[in-house]
C-alpha cells in the first residue's frame, strides 16, 4: 500500500466503458509521513476529498479492490486516514 494526500480531482469526459462514473484523483505521494515529489492518478473508491490523506492500492490488487477484476486500473484509494 501507498500513503498520499489527495491534491486535485482529474475530469474525464470520455474514458473505458468499465470507468463510467468512477472519480479520479491526483495524489501526491508520502514517505515516513513526509510529502515527496512524485504523483499518481488514482480512481477513488471511498469518497476521498482534496487535502485528506489516503491509503491506495496499486497494481493487480487496485482492480480486485473495485467492483470486478476486469477494469483497467493501477491505482486505487482504499482508505481515508484519520487525522490524529
């Protein structure tokens, strides 16, 4: 799993039949709780806002995490943290 706070929504008006009505989402990855500088377009699967911290699942376990295997994803957020 990745850690990362959600930065920015991307729109798509046209996308894969299997993503129809999916959110997506910029996220700008984290380190020992630190933000670095890389950033990854993630479908959003637990109704994540901008600024909150997220968990996300990439790779095979993004598509199990969605409603059926066969959509094309790599990266998907799972989890909202909490603040503390």
């Amino acid at each position: 799993m990745l850690r990362g706070i959600v930065i920015g929504n991307v729109v798509s008006t046209r996308k894969q039949e299997a993503l129809v009505g999916s959110k997506f989402m910029e996220v700008q990855l984290m380190e020992k709780g630190e933000k670095i500088e890389k950033y990854i377009i993630a479908v959003d699967s637990v109704g994540a806002g901008i600024g909150e911290e997220v968990l996300l699942t990439t790779g095979s376990s993004a598509r199990l995490a969605l409603s059926h295997e066969n959509v094309p994803t790599d990266a998907v957020i799972v989890g909202i943290i909490d603040p503390q």
